[in-house]
C-alpha cells in the first residue's frame, strides 16, 4: 500500500539527516485512535466505526514530515478485559510502549467533559499505568468540536494533575483540526536514522490482513448495533488471475446461527451490500480490479481458536 509521491520525502541516504521511529497510540475504546492514525497518515487504512473495540489488533501506519519517517501503531483500546479475545487485545495495546519511541494518549473530550472528575474511568486507569510506568506521553483531547471550551480547560487540568503529560493537543481527527501540529511534534521526538520502510510506504500490514478488516468495518457499519462483538472476517482463499484482477474469497464468522441471518439479511440484500462497499475499498487499495465473494459460517467458538489469532497478531495465551 503506498501514497503519491511527494516533494517534500527527501531521498534517504549518506548525505542526508534522516530521522525515524514509532509512536504508540493508546486510549479508551471509542475515543478516536484509528481515525487519528488515518488523519495522521493522510490515508483510510484502520477501519472505523461507531461501535465500541473495533480495533482488535496492532496496525501500523507510516507517514512522513520532511526528512522524517513516523510509525504510528493504532492500537485496541484498553478496557477492563473478560474474555480471552479482549485479554489478548488488551496486552497488544500495551506491548506497543515496547517499541515506542514516543506515546500518544487520545481522549473523547467529550466523554471525559461529562465524567464526575472530568476523567472518564478507563482512561484514568490508564493515565495511572503511565505514570506507575514512568511514561510521559503526548496527551491528545480528541473531539474538541463537540465541547465547550471552558470544559476543555476543566478536562486537560483534570488529567494534567492525574498523570505526566510532555504536551497536551486540542484536535479533531475527524476534522483535521490540529493534527498537524501534533505530528510535526512527533517528528521532532524522532531519533536520528535510516527509514525503516520505503518512503512511499503506508502500512506494514499484510494486504490480507488490510481486506479482511475492510469487510469487517463495512459489515459492522451496515449492522449498526444489530449484531453483538461476535465477528469476524477471514480470509478463506487469494487469488491473482492473469488479467491482473484477484479473486478473493472470504467468510464472515459469527457465533450463533441466528446472527447469520442478520449478516445475509433479507434476500441477502445486506450481505451483498457488505460485499460491495468492501470490494470497492479493496480495488483503491490495491489499485485494480477485485472479484469479492462473502460466505457467512456459524462458528460458536471462533474467539477460542488459536489460529484466528496467530492470522491477526495477537497473542493466544495472554
């Protein structure tokens, strides 16, 4: 998955001071990390939806500011886990500070404007894991268009005396709205040192992996809150034809025989609106034609399969 050229990527290379590293992001579900990755990147490559825990896996997203290259890991959101799948998620988020060369912290706003102390629960549970780990992240109050301004100053106090932040940024990931000021930031954080991926490059993450999560993100659109956490989409078969098209074949997971219909909906009229929103966003990636073929299978226990798992990056036995 690559981006246009640029004027501004220099070329890396003896002569040139080049700088490079990753970014950690983390936050409370929903509070707007993948769109933050995607405005960040300047492309749509974690998926997005209004339901809680979309994000299940570490997504990389790498951008460019000058002659520095930045890798922005989206990560699941931490959250208080039950089950094996929310566990693994959980300790994929925090193993990100592993590599980190810097750390975000997004905030709803919103959400933390609203709270008793203007901390919302699962982000002060995090904010107090950065500091008992003696992490000094980048805080991020995202959605700052849907807050008075006089909240805003109540909720960055709030979590400046809560934890230690090495900057607070007031954006809107949705909008734009300060996003470049917190990468040129970013940036600047960056050690010194070769790239480490082409500067053309948009994300590490297998196309495979990328298709599935676009049909997950369509089908948990057009769902709404219809269908509970009990997902997913898997790959089933890959296939480059001689014209330059793929077919891909892939099967969408649920855990009860009564979700299936939901996904295929009346007629299959929902599942073949899933199959085309899905194929279309695979064709932009990929830059060519796509032949997408959706299957529904009932599977009660796809959250305790190790291979689903090992197919999306996370860890089995956390």
């Amino acid at each position: 998955m690559t981006r246009p050229p640029a004027s501004d990527h220099a070329p890396a290379g003896p002569d040139t001071r080049t700088r490079a590293g990753f970014v950690a992001i983390l936050g409370a579900p929903n509070a707007g990390k993948s769109t933050l990755l995607n405005a960040l990147v300047g492309a749509h490559i974690a998926i997005v939806t209004p339901k809680v825990q979309t994000t299940r896996t570490r997504m990389t997203g790498i951008g460019m500011v000058g002659d520095t290259q930045i890798a922005f890991i989206d990560t699941p959101g931490i959250f208080l886990p039950k089950r094996r799948l929310d566990r693994a998620m959980v300790a994929a988020a925090w193993s990100a500070l592993d590599s980190a060369d810097a750390v975000v912290l997004v905030v709803d706003s919103e959400r933390a404007a609203k709270a008793p102390n203007h901390v919302d629960p699962e982000t002060a549970e995090i904010v107090a894991a950065l500091k008992t780990r003696g992490v000094e992240a980048a805080l991020v109050l995202n959605k700052i268009d849907l807050v008075a301004r006089e909240s805003l100053l109540a909720v960055t106090a709030a979590h400046d005396a809560a934890g230690r932040f090495a900057k607070v940024f007031m954006i809107s990931a949705r909008d734009g709205d300060g996003v470049g000021d917190l990468k040129a930031f970013l940036a600047a954080a960056m050690p010194p040192g070769p790239w480490l991926y082409p500067p053309d490059q948009l994300s590490d993450a297998p196309m495979r992996l990328l298709a599935a999560e676009i049909t997950r993100e369509q089908a948990f659109l057009r769902l709404h809150q219809e269908l509970p956490y009990g997902l997913t989409v898997e790959n089933e078969r890959w296939e480059e034809r001689d014209d330059g098209s793929a077919r891909i074949d892939q099967v969408i997971l649920v855990a009860r025989e009564t979700h299936k219909g939901m996904v295929v909906g009346k007629g299959g009229a929902r599942i073949k609106a899933i199959g085309e929103a899905a194929r279309h966003r695979i064709e932009d990636i990929l830059g060519r034609r796509v032949h997408l073929f959706l299957h529904v299978k009932v599977k009660p226990d796809w959250m305790e399969r190790s291979e689903h798992y090992r197919e999306i990056g996370l860890d089995f036995q956390s």
